[in-house]
C-alpha cells in the first residue's frame, strides 16, 4: 500500500491539517508536531496540496478555506447523515431545543421537516441552521448573534451567550473539533467552547453529535467534560471498539 493512501499516512496528514488550523505554518515546526522528518512533512503537503486542503506558502502551507461551512458541509457527508438519522429520534415533538452552528447538526435542522406536527421553540448559534429551523414548519426560531469565529462562522461572544442564558431549553444538540475519553469534548478557539459550554448549561439534555474521525483526538480548548454529556451519537454501531472509552460514561446511540 502506497504512503499516501496507508491509514498510517492518513492520520499523520490528519494531524497535519490539526497543526494547521491551529496556526502552525512552518515545515520545521510541522515536523515536530508531528514527530516525523521535514522530508515526510514535504511528501504530505503535496498530497494535501493535491487535494486542495493547502496552500503552500514560503517555508510552509496554509489552510485553503478549511473552516467555510460549505467545504465542511461536504465532508464526511455519509457519516453526517447516518447521525442525522440518529439524532432526529432525539428531537422531542414540543418544547425548547438548541442547535450549535456545526454542520453535523445542520444536518439535523434539515432533516426536522421530517418530524410532524411539531410545537418547538429553536436557538442556535449557526447562521445556515438558522435559515434552515425558520423554514421548519411548527419551529419557531431564534438566532443568538454575536460575532462570527474566524474559524468556524458560528456565533460566538457576550451577546451569544447572554443571548443563551434568556431560554430553558429540553435538549441542545452539539457537536465538537474532537472527542477524548480522558478531557472530553474540545475545540479549536476558546469562544466556540464558550458558547457551547451555555448551550449546554441552559439545556436539561445535551446531546453531543461527532463522526468516528473525530474519537480519540484533542483540540486546544476544553469543552464538555464526558460527565457533562448524556448522549453521544456517532456514525458507528453501539458496539464498536472505538467507543470503549466512553462506555458507561455517556448513553451512546
């Protein structure tokens, strides 16, 4: 199997994008973020470079719109799906729900129109969610504002979150950067976790909503300890072994 398509070299270049967008630019510090030679380091940039996740720059690369919703949207799209599908068994018929502006949960807000005859009220933090939830028949919502994160587009801020502490919701749907078993839930900026954070303590249920690429991996700032979470839903069966760490920790669906 060639370097490029190993599961070794895809998780390195996984990591890679990690460095990345957390603002690591040069091959030299690359490389020892990753704890691999400069020459492997120039081997995937041009794989990424190929695919266009990068842009290379003098003594580096870049992200190439990395965090626009679009580019995410269609990432891992069967495996948003298959959680959608999970989620929507989650969302109660009448009360308050609240949404995050990730595109796992976007997914969710497009599938609403499913369930009928609904009495819900809605916040979310996610602009496209918003514009989603609005055309849900039996759905009345809300939007935070606040200042859109420089990574993601979600609202995020003092006025998102004071906006947040004005409903009592039943469930808010999450989803998170990464999941680990020891830290819990993380993010790539502090004000995503924020937010997120609220959103959660405004809720009697938080449901968090993260595809299997996600497990076993860190951000740089701490979310949603495990015991802060009461249902996890992945893309994965019940059973799997890469749910382990979570087990009798959280309901996992």
């Amino acid at each position: 199997m060639s370097e490029e398509t190993s599961a070794e070299g895809d998780h390195r270049r996984a990591s890679i994008m990690t460095a990345l967008r957390e603002g690591v630019r040069r091959v030299d510090d690359l490389a020892l973020a990753c704890g691999v030679s400069t020459m492997t380091i120039r081997r995937d940039l041009q794989v990424l470079e190929r695919r266009n996740e990068i842009r290379r720059v003098r003594g580096g690369a870049v992200p190439v719109d990395a965090w626009t919703f679009d580019h995410r949207l269609g990432r891992s799209a069967a495996a948003k799906d298959a959680i959608a599908a999970k989620l929507l068994t989650l969302v109660p018929d009448k009360g308050g729900i609240g949404f995050d502006g990730s595109t796992t949960v976007h997914r969710l807000a497009r599938c609403l129109k499913e369930r009928s005859p609904l009495d819900l009220t809605s916040v979310t933090t996610g602009f496209e969610t918003f514009h989603e939830l609005s055309r849900t028949p039996g759905c009345r919502a809300y939007a935070t504002g606040g200042t859109a994160d420089p990574h993601t587009g979600s609202l995020v801020g003092p006025l998102a979150e004071v906006t947040l502490r004005q409903f009592a919701l039943h469930t808010c749907f999450l989803s998170a950067t990464h999941l680990d078993g020891s830290v819990g839930s993380t993010e790539f900026t502090a004000d995503e976790a924020a937010v997120k954070r609220v959103l959660a303590a405004v809720s009697e249920r938080t449901v968090l909503a993260v595809d299997s690429s996600k497990l076993a991996r860190r951000a740089v700032a701490t979310c949603l300890s495990l015991d802060e979470i009461d249902v996890l839903v992945t893309d994965l069966g019940p059973g799997d072994e890469r749910l382990e760490p979570y087990r009798g920790l959280v309901e996992i669906i």
